[in-house]
C-alpha cells in the first residue's frame, strides 16, 4: 500500500512549479514541529516537515509517528487489521495472497490494492482514481487549495489579500488597472511602498540610489527619483516625519494611501533636509515619499516621531566677555516661541549670566535668515528683553545687573541652521566718537572693522557703523554730509543719544548722504555712518549754514531773480524729492490777505514749496508745475496768511539746477463761499474759473487752480450726486462739511466729469468747490438727490433681448457688490437681465475707457456667482476690458455687474450678444 504522506509529499513537489514564491517560502518553513497547527491547514497535520492526515496516514496513524503493523491500514486514525474476504480467498500474509478485506462505509472504499478513505485521500479524493491537482490537498472528499499560513483560499487559488491586486483585502475585490495593492487596500501607484508599520518613534535607513521617479510631489521637480513607505497611524494625532539626518538634499511628502492626494510636502526645511507634519485618525494609512532637489540622490534616514511637552535645556555659557561659540538647530526642538518669531522651527538656547552690571550684546551670524532672542531668568518661558530678526548677521541687547542670568536662543524662522556662530561681549561706548562744538570740521575713517551693532535707517541689512556725537554751539541749521565716502553711505541722525529720537535718515542709493536740520544752542546730535553693503573709507563734513538764504521783508508786488546752480540740496520738498539744490526765501505777510506764489518767467522747470515759520516747518503748499501735462514747467502756490505771519518759500527742481525768477503778489481774499445754492433738484449751474483764486486746497487736487465755492444745505437726508459732467476743463470737485474751514468729506478728480455720491443728513450745510486741474475755463456743478438705480436694491432694468448695449458710468457710484476678481471699495453699477431664450450669452465691457471688471450673478447680487473676468482672454494688453460667457435658461434672471480693477471707475460700455 502507498502511504499517503510520500503522495503528499509528491503533491507538493509538483506544486512548486504552480505555488507563488510566498507560499513556497511558507511551505519551506513547514520543517519544525513547534507549532504545527501554524503549519498545515485542518484536516492535516505537520509530521516530519510533511502534512499528513493523521485519520489514513498508515506512518502517523492518530499521531505522528505511529505507524500501522503489516497487515492493518488506518481507518478514521486507528490501525485495524485486514480480513480474509468472505469468498473464502486468502487474507493478507496468507498463502491465497488475495487482497485484503476493507470495512468500507461512504467514505472508506477499496482502490486497487489500497484501503483508503476517499474524504483525506489526494489520489482518490471523493472517489477512487480522483486524484488532486497539484498545489491541492483532499479535505472532506473535495479537492482544495492547499494555502499555508498568510494565504487564502480565493476561488481555487491562494492568494495574499494584503497584496494581490486581484483579491485586495478581500477575495474578488480588484484593484483598478496599474494600482498595486499595500496592506490590504488598492494604492495610487503601480509601484509598492515598504510597510513600516505603526512604530512611532523609529527610523528608517534606505537610498534613492538607482530609484524610479514613481511619485509626484509638488515641491520636488519632475524627474526625481524617490522611495516610499507606507504608515498607519496607530492613534489620532500628529505625526512628524523628517530626513534630518540624510546625505543630499532631500524633498519629503505625505500622500493618501488611497487616492495619493498630497497632504504636505517640504523641500529644505532644515537647510537642505526636509520636515513634515501630518494630522491622522487611528487607522489612517499615508504614503511617505522621500525624493530629492532636481536631480539629487542618495543615502537617507527617515525619522517618524510625534511632537511631546518640548524640554528646555539650554548649554550654559561661562560668565566672561568675551566669548564666541558655535552651534546647530539641527535635531532640536522649537523650546522657545519668540515675539519677532511666528514660525515654529527648532531653536538652540543658552543661558549666560552677567558678572558685572552693564549693557551686553548678542551677535549671531550664519548663511541664512536669523531669530535671536535674548529672554530674562535663563529659562524658555522668560520674558524677551529684545527680540530681533536679521539676514546673515543679528544682535540683541540687554542691560544687566550683576550676576543676573539670560537665556539666548537662536533660530533660522524658515527651517533647521545647519551652523552659527554666536558672539557675547561688552557693548561700546556710543557715540564712538564726540566731535564736540568745532566748525566747520572733518572726519574720516574706515568701517570695514566695525561692528553692526544698529540698523541703521532701519534696515534689516547694514554694516558695521561709526557713531559721532556733536553738540551745536548755537541755535541754527547743521548739515551732515557723507557724500565724499568711498561706498553709498546709509546715514541717520539721533537727538542726545544713540538710543534717541531718529530725527533724519539719509541713504545714498536713493538720494545724497546729506542731512540738514535745525539745532538748539547746547542740543547734541548723534550721527551714525553705516552701509547696506559694501565697506571702504568714509567722509563725514558738518558745518552750519544759512536757511533761509534771503529774506524778502513783506513788501508786495515783489520779484526776485536768481540761479540754484551754486547752491545745495539740503530739503526735499512735500510734492518732489532731493536731487537738485534750491533756493529759501522768507517772506513775512503785511496784512490779512490772499498770497500767489509763482515762478512764471523761470528758465528752470521748477518746484515751488511754501513752509510755515522755518526751514524744517510744516509745508503748507506745494506744487511741481501748474499744467499737468508738464507743458508749462513754472509751479504756483496762493494761500491765506495773516498779518505778521512768516513763511519760507522754497524753489526747486525735480533733477536740475539753473535760473529762476520768484513772483510774490496779493490779491483780496474773496468771499467763501462765493454763492449760496437753492433746494431745488436737481439743478445745474455754470460758470468759469478763470477770475478765482486758489483759496482752497483739496486732498485730491495734484497742481493749483482757481476754484467756484457754492453752499448747499440738504432738504432731507440721503445720497446726493455732485458732478461736474458738461464742464469744458478738467475739475477737481471737493465737498467740504459747513464751510471753507470744514473738513473735506469727499474729493473727486475725474477729469471733465469729476463727481460722485456724498450722504448729507437732513439740514446739513455743504461747502462745494469747482477748482481747475490746470487749464481754467468753463464748468458746470450738477446736484441731485441719488434714487438708488444701479445699486443691488434698485438695479437697473435692461430689456429682455440680445444683442444689446448700455451705457453709464460708474465713477462717484457707490460699491454695491462683491465679486470673486474685483477690486474692494470700488464704485459699480448693477443691471438686471432676463434671458429671451435659452442659449449661451456672451457679455463685455468693450469700448469702456477704464479698466473694468465684469461679474455675472443668478437671480441677485446674493446668487451663485456665475461668472467673472477681469481683462478678456486674448484682448490687447493696454484695453483693460472685460468679456463672460454664460449659459442661461429662457426666462433665467441674472444681474450684471460692472465694477473696476483696483481702484480704477470712469465711463463704460455694456453689450450682450447672442
């Protein structure tokens, strides 16, 4: 008889060239008997390294190893011996030498020579001569699939659930075309990750070294190549992953497990590492992918953590001055939430203590942007006593007593500081250097040594600087100049001490290293030499000068000749900049009246400032060039002064210098207002600016022009509309509260037709005034109460049929509507429009002469926003218009807004096509 476990045996050895690599690796495993129920599926049992079934196996009849004697097979796990047949032949061993007797049933049936039972027996399973296929074992008359441990039976085949994309999770459930399937469920990615399970914390070694580029991350570029890794949150919470650790300069990113939608990804967080951080639920499974910096490659540690009560643990310095240490943030915790820091990257704390009274300074230095912070106590949760933020280079001060104890910590705010140094030392004396009351005097020297112990101007960037202190002999205007240095200079004065009030900055990119200003007698000025950049040898010239250069008394008419060409640039006037010298005058008015300035007649192109008292007073008019368009380069400033009163007239330039000629005049001060206004509305009046003087001066009026003044008391409260439309010359339009004295509620310059909305409560008095925007000439003043068309409220009612085209504008409107792409506080203009007939719309803003913008909303100005648009795809750069295309319902509502980019309104233009 064959024994039953050589033909399992056999039934294996077969099966190795069908059984998957992972199910033969299992059944290679099936050599030790420690655990066989591990080993072999019911109805078999692990005897020898072989599954057999103990119920027929004559070698393990039972229990492994006991073995049936000559003559007996095993029925149902017991050996019983063969009997003679009752036809009188021969029984086994005996001389007939027949076959022997088996006490066959259902299951237990002769198969040639043998006595099985057909419910275990692989060669004749369910029947005699029914042998199993191979990689399949006999259980309970049936072939199956013989699937060791890890396995499952799936239709006939064994298969992995956790990785077959066939069977993923469960058997039958397929995973799309391409998709592998990780732990169970179908991936994003054809290529599998590495499961690293739920261990938190633990660190992973691998390389992208010869990967494939098989994951897209945002932050890294196309082309390269990663490693990924699956992880599965063993609890809800925050994770932290990162390649601190690393040999290249790495990019990290986290991916859904299922749909590969990206939730983080870092590239440099810790110079060239990378750090992420990821909420998930208990459960939750997330691809990590480490990839690399373009083309960049190689050896890497990825660390998964969770962030936990953070321990401050400072390194203590020695209590001497000087010192410098060196340091990394790398591997460290954010212990120290700092007030100039609003990230959270990992800092490097110490704590130093002061061994005598006096003034310390903290200098850090490193490759990238700095946070020092300079905290009271020596602990983490300490008070800041100074706080900065620098590039490359960072100090902070503190004043100490003896024996007091800080804490300093040091942070790069976009990531880890591979490497710093930090300096802790006495702070100088400030200033430098005191130059005492000499006039004139200079000094020089060289600031390529010099510590950067302020920020000059403050700036983030500056060198080392050269403090000076001078003490004015007696009152008058010093000037500081700079403009001999070597470097652009980036000069500051302070009042009394380098801590003190910054009174004048001056920065040699921009405009020239001089400074003027105005001393007491005895008043010390601190004056610091600093640079943005470059260093080298400086020149430092002060001396007192005459400001203003000529007093013209009060006599009027008066004209006054000269030439700037040998003079200076000490002021910057109110409505230009430095960079041409000018000329001061003073000029003391004889009477209560109406002053004109002017520079008609000047060959220079000229600006024109009128400052109240001194040389460093309050500008009280300014103006570059009565025509705007700059064909008329002589500027003009009127105002009213009072009897007594001084003022100092300044003539400058926007770049040159050259000859000019000063016109002082004075006219009677008119009446203001010139006329009263009647209740009725709306009405309209005319009238020309060419006789009116500049009286008043309106926030949004750019050159000087003679203005109309009318009052205009409110009948009943609301909005009332101002315009000047019909107006042969551009205007300026002002609405002033009360009076001439009131203050101003509303200014439009908008051209020929400036104007706009302004509430009025019920008897309020207005002072309108009608000014020139330079060329004087005819206007006209429109008022009227504003019903509230063109507003969401009250839109205005388009006919139902396109084509079609409207007009309007919405320049003084009110900003009714909201819209994706428009601008905030902008006036618009609201249209209502019925669609005729289902069917695509398209609407623009063609032919509007501003920049507009275009919104399209169902129903109402709360609707769903249809559409909106800025500038029209494909529409010439310099147009500005706007074009939306909608899709519309017969008898669908819509509103059409017509809004403007930024700040912009004015006329425009509405058509709906078909």
């Amino acid at each position: 008889m064959k024994r039953d476990g050589f033909r399992f045996g056999r039934a294996l050895a077969r099966a190795a060239l069908w059984l998957p690599a992972a199910v033969l690796a299992a059944t290679s495993a099936c050599g030790s008997d420690d655990d066989p129920a591990q080993l072999c599926d019911a109805p078999y049992s692990a005897c020898d390294g072989v599954c057999v079934a103990l119920s027929a196996n004559p070698r393990h009849c039972g229990a492994c190893g006991h073995a049936c004697p000559a003559g007996a097979a095993c029925v149902r796990g017991a050996c019983e011996p063969l009997e003679p047949s009752g036809d009188g032949g021969g029984g086994a061993g005996g001389e007939g030498g027949g076959p022997p007797e088996c006490r066959e049933d259902r299951y237990v049936k002769r198969c040639g020579d043998a006595c099985v039972d057909t419910r275990t027996d692989p060669n004749h399973c369910g029947a005699c001569d029914a042998p199993c296929p191979p990689g399949h074992a006999c259980a309970g008359a049936t072939c199956r699939p013989t699937c060791l441990p890890g396995l499952t039976d799936c239709s006939g085949a064994c298969v992995d659930l956790a990785a077959d994309p066939e069977h993923c999770g469960r058997c039958d459930r397929a995973c799309d075309p391409g998709r592998a399937c990780e732990g169970g469920a179908c991936a994003c990615s054809a290529e599998p990750s590495q499961d690293i399970g739920s261990a938190v914390p633990q660190r992973v070694s691998g390389t992208t070294i010869g990967a494939d580029d098989s994951r897209s991350l945002t932050c890294a570029g196309p082309g390269a190549v990663d490693r990924t890794f699956l992880f599965t949150a063993p609890h809800a919470g925050t994770y932290l992953f990162d390649t601190f650790r690393s040999s290249y300069d790495t990019t990290l990113g986290a991916l859904r497990a299922d749909t590969c939608d990206e939730l983080a990804c870092n590239d440099d967080a810790a110079s060239a590492q990378s750090q992420i951080s990821v909420d998930l639920l208990e459960g939750e499974r997330i691809l990590v992918v480490v990839s690399g910096a373009g083309d960049e490659q190689g050896d890497f540690t990825l660390r998964v953590t969770e962030p936990g009560p953070v321990e401050c643990t400072p390194i203590a310095l020695d209590p001497v001055v000087p010192q410098t240490v060196t340091g990394t943030t790398l591997w460290l915790e954010d212990s120290v939430h700092s007030d100039c820091d609003v990230s959270s990257t990992p800092d490097a704390t110490y704590t130093f203590t002061a061994p005598s009274a006096g003034t310390y300074v903290f200098n850090a230095e490193a490759s990238s942007d700095l946070i020092l912070d300079v905290l009271d106590g020596g602990t983490c949760m300490g008070p800041s006593l100074d706080c900065r933020y620098g590039t490359g280079q960072v100090n902070a001060r503190a004043a100490l007593e003896a024996g007091q104890t800080v804490l300093i910590a040091v942070a790069d705010p976009a990531g880890a500081l591979p490497s710093f140094t930090l300096e802790v030392f006495d702070f100088p004396p400030c200033p430098g250097v005191q130059l005492g009351a000499t006039l004139p005097q200079t000094v020089t020297g060289n600031n390529e040594h010099l510590r950067n112990l302020f920020s000059a101007c403050s700036t983030f960037s500056t060198g080392g600087e050269a403090t000076y202190g001078f003490t004015a002999p007696r009152a008058g205007f010093y000037t500081f100049d700079a403009t001999g240095s070597s470097f652009p200079v980036l000069m500051e004065v302070r009042r009394a001490s380098c801590d003190g009030e910054l009174v004048a900055c001056a920065d040699a990119l921009f405009e020239p290293a001089l400074i003027m200003l105005p001393l007491a007698a005895g008043e010390t000025a601190i004056v610091m030499v600093d640079t943005a950049g470059p260093t080298g040898d400086y020149r430092l010239e002060v001396n007192e000068v005459a400001c203003p250069l000529i007093d013209l008394g009060s006599m009027v008419p008066q004209t006054a000749t000269g030439t700037t060409a040998e003079l200076t640039d000490y002021l910057a006037p109110d409505c230009g900049s430095r960079g041409a010298p000018e000329a001061t005058y003073s000029f003391t008015a004889p009477a209560d009246a109406l002053y004109v300035f002017d520079t008609e007649g000047s060959a220079l192109d000229t600006v024109l400032e009128v400052r109240d008292g001194s040389c460093s007073g309050p500008s009280l008019r300014c103006n570059d060039n009565v025509d705007p368009s700059g064909v008329v380069t002589h500027s003009r400033a009127s105002l009213f002064l009072s009897a007594g009163q001084t003022v100092i007239v300044l003539v400058d330039s926007p770049s040159a210098s050259g000859e000019y000629t000063l016109n002082v005049t004075q006219r009677e001060a008119p009446p203001c207002p010139l006329l009263e206004l009647d209740a009725t509305l709306p009405q309209s009046v005319t009238g020309n600016t060419e006789e009116y003087p500049d009286l008043l001066m309106p926030s949004c009026a750019t050159v000087p022009g003679g203005e109309a003044t009318y009052s205009f008391t409110a009948p009943e409260e609301g909005f009332y509309r101002v315009t000047t439309v019909g107006s042969a010359i551009e205007t300026v339009l002002s609405v002033r509260d009360a009076g001439c004295e009131g203050d101003e509620i509303v200014c439009f310059n908008h051209g020929t037709d400036s104007g706009g909305l302004v509430w009025l409560d019920a008897g309020q008095t207005a002072l309108i005034s009608v000014d020139s925007h330079g060329a004087e000439g005819d206007y006209m003043l429109n008022v009227d109460l504003f019903d509230g068309s063109g507003t969401c409220d009250t839109p205005i009612e388009l006919d139902p049929l396109a084509p079609q085209t409207a007009r309007g504008r919405t320049a003084g409107g009110l900003d009714s509507s909201e819209s994706s792409c428009g601008g905030t506080d902008v006036p618009d203009v609201v249209h209502r429009f019925t669609a005729p007939e289902a069917g695509t719309y398209t609407i623009d803003t063609a032919g509007s002469d501003y920049d507009t913008v275009l919104a399209v909303f169902d129903a109402d100005c709360w609707g769903e926003e249809l559409a909106c648009n800025d500038d029209a795809p494909g529409e010439d750069p310099s147009v500005f218009t706007s074009e939306v295309t909608v899709s519309l319902d017969a008898g669908q509502t819509i509103v059409i807004v017509v809004d403007g980019a930024l700040n912009e309104s004015g006329a425009y233009t509405l058509t709906i096509h078909r």
